[in-house]
C-alpha cells in the first residue's frame, strides 16, 4: 500500500493477529474516542506513534488518522494490508464530521527523531484545542510549559498531557537491587535499531502468550506504550541518565508486586549498538533480564535518521548483548518492512541456521511461534494450552 508521497510499509498481504484490531472505530463506553495526528508521517518511520494507537490501544477508540497525504485510505490496510475500520483523513475537519460520537481527544501521532513540533503542527493543536479537544502528547517538547497552548488550555477549558515528562526530581528512583525478588521470567525486546518494531512484537507476545495461559504483564518504555493505557512504564529515554535504571528497576517490581505474573516483558528503546539511542543499556541493566528477543529489519541497509551508520547484524548484536549482560538471547524476530513473503521465509530460515534461534515474524506469522519461543526457554511455563503444530 502507497500513500501519495511514494513511501510504503505493506509488501505483501498478512495475516495479522487479533490484537492488531483492538483498536477499532467503535466507540467503548470505558475509552474516550480519539483522533490521531499525524499528517505527511503516517506511511513513514517517524508514524511509529500513530502505527502503535491504529494497532492496539487500551486507553482510546481511535476514530481517525489525519494525513492528507494518505486520505481515503484504511489506517489498517496501509500498514498490515488488513482494514482495521480507523479511517484517514485529511484534516481535522473531516475527522470532526465522521458519523458517530466525534472525538473527545487529539493525539499527536508522530516521534521525530528531535522531539520537537513543526510550526504547522502547533497551529493544528491550537486550533483542536479551539474546538474542545483535549491534547495528548509524547513529544520532548512539553506543551504545559507553554504560555500560548497554556493560556489556551484555560480559555478553551481543555486538557494538555505531556505523556513524556519524567516524574519530579525528588520522585525519581536509584537502582537498589530491588530486582533481585522479582522470581518470574523477565524478557526484554530489544533490536538493531529504533523504529524497528520492538513495542508491537512486545505486545503481540504478551497477548499470546496470555492467550495460551500464562500470565504475561509489559513494562512499557516510551511514550506510545504510555498513551496506549500501558498500566506500567516510564518514558525512558526522557529520565536523567543516573536515575534510569532504577526507574526500569521499580516498574518491573510494581509489575510483579501487583500482578504477580508468570512472565514480565519489558520493552525495549533503541539499540545497544546504537550511537544515538542508548537506552537498551539502562534496561538491561535495569530489569535483569534473563532473556532477549531480537527484532530486526532484514531490508535496512542503514539506521533510521542515521543514514551514514550502517545496520547491524543480528549477529553481531546478539554477541554484543551477550557481552553486556549476564542474558541469552532466545529468539529473532523479523520487521518485514520491504520485503516480499518469499524473502520474509528465506530471511527466517537463512537466520536460524546461522543464529540456532527460533526465528518469526510477529505480525505476519502465527503467535503461536511467539509463544514457543518462550516456553522453549522456560520450560517450567508449559501448562498453558497445547501449541498448534
């Protein structure tokens, strides 16, 4: 699927888990509806907001996705070519005037690599505030510490949530090896690089193995988990740098103190390997692991916004993790983007034979794979019901 500026994520129909549907147009009584924003972003990496909220969101109904650049189109079929009801649009006009209870909420759907909003985009907020929505936000930028958008707030009688603002200084937590009493299996689902997909595999996971019978809770790390209703996580990388592990550390406990789960998965940021993005580091550390999924994109030659830093391998990134904390990595799975089903099975089976790792593809292929993965890891956690052959 190809939106008007050439840019595409599909290369070949799926079959896409039900979760990729829970984010339908039909209005919950339990979720606020939502309008995404995300225009001339949506069929690019720095959508990755907008693609999480299309495909799973707890918090909100998701009643559209503005991009003129792609309008017409189903949010659903752009991404994984299978419809998910979520129409996009044009403008926030058109979003407005869809039948049905209109929005209640604006959500901007876009994370440059900067964190910073486009000129254009404030006058969009501004203007949805205008007409009674409410503002949510994971951007660095935090729009509560602006007069105009506060003053706007007050006049329009609207909200501002800058889901990216760290808790107060005096809040913030040191490690203190509190990990250590947290007795279930913890996986992190790290990657070769950001924008990758670790935030969808680490939720496709959860709800499968969940499916299966084992109770599995997420720790989300960034912004979009947050906005999706994740009940536990922090936004990582906008913590200073000496309280992130303790911050990765006491949300892992809250988890496990609460939900007292089978199996913690922890999402992951970036990419130990990378120069930019070093918050893989924080969260190893941080949560302990014991074990690491992989996610990789085959058909990238070189890191997202970073066009002079070529990818890694799985390879090297597994030995590099390896290295860095005492945790094996249990399995690779795939990002897809710009390939064809013929080189998506090829890539698989080239990779376990070079890695001795299950190796899947979360979104296209069964989450049954996902799930052996795990128990071929954890034994003890078979009980569930019987995996499909």
């Amino acid at each position: 699927m190809r939106c008007r500026h050439g840019l595409a994520f599909l290369a070949f129909p799926l079959q896409v888990p039900d979760l990729t549907l829970a984010a339908s147009g039909l209005i919950s009584a339990r979720r606020p509806a939502a309008v995404v924003y995300c225009e001339g972003h949506f069929a690019g990496l720095d959508g990755k907001t907008a693609h999480g909220l299309v495909r799973h969101c707890e918090a909100f109904a998701i009643r559209a996705v503005i991009d003129s650049h792609c309008a017409g189109l189903d949010a659903g079929m752009v991404l994984d070519g299978v419809a998910s009801g979520i129409p996009i649009v044009a403008n926030l006009a058109e979003a407005r005037a869809l039948a049905g209870a209109g929005p209640a909420t604006l959500i901007y759907g876009m994370a440059p690599a900067d964190g910073l909003y486009r000129q254009e985009d404030r006058r969009i907020l501004l203007e949805a505030m205008a007409t009674g929505l409410n503002l949510v936000s994971g951007m660095r930028e935090f729009l509560n510490d602006d007069a105009v958008f506060r003053a706007a707030a007050l006049r329009y009688q609207v909200s501002i949530r800058d889901v990216r603002r760290p808790a107060a200084l005096c809040d913030l937590r040191l490690f203190n090896g509190s990990i250590s009493r947290v007795r279930c299996p913890r996986i992190a689902v790290l990657g070769t690089d950001g924008a990758i997909g670790k935030r969808t595999t680490a939720t496709l996971l959860v709800q499968a193995l969940q499916d299966h019978g084992i109770a599995a809770v997420l720790v989300s790390t960034g912004q979009t988990g947050l906005i999706q209703g994740g009940r536990y996580g922090i936004p990582l990388d906008a913590i200073p740098s000496q309280f992130c592990s303790g911050e990765v550390e006491a949300a892992v406990v809250e988890a496990y103190d609460t939900e007292h789960p089978d199996v913690i998965v922890i999402e992951g940021q970036g990419a130990l390997s990378h120069p930019a993005y070093l918050s893989s580091s924080f969260i190893l550390r941080g949560s302990q692991p014991q074990a690491v999924i992989l996610q990789h994109a085959p058909a990238r030659r070189h890191l997202s916004d970073f066009p002079f830093v070529p990818m890694p391998t799985p390879a090297s990134e597994i030995r590099l993790i390896e290295a860095f904390a005492p945790t094996r990595v249990i399995g690779l799975t795939i990002n897809h983007e710009g390939m064809q089903e013929a080189e998506l099975t090829a890539a698989m089976a080239l990779y376990e034979a070079e890695l001795a790792i299950p190796v899947t593809d979360a979104i296209s292929r069964p989450a049954s794979r996902l799930v052996a993965m795990v128990v071929r890891a954890f034994p003890e956690l078979q009980g569930g019901r019987s995996l499909p052959v």
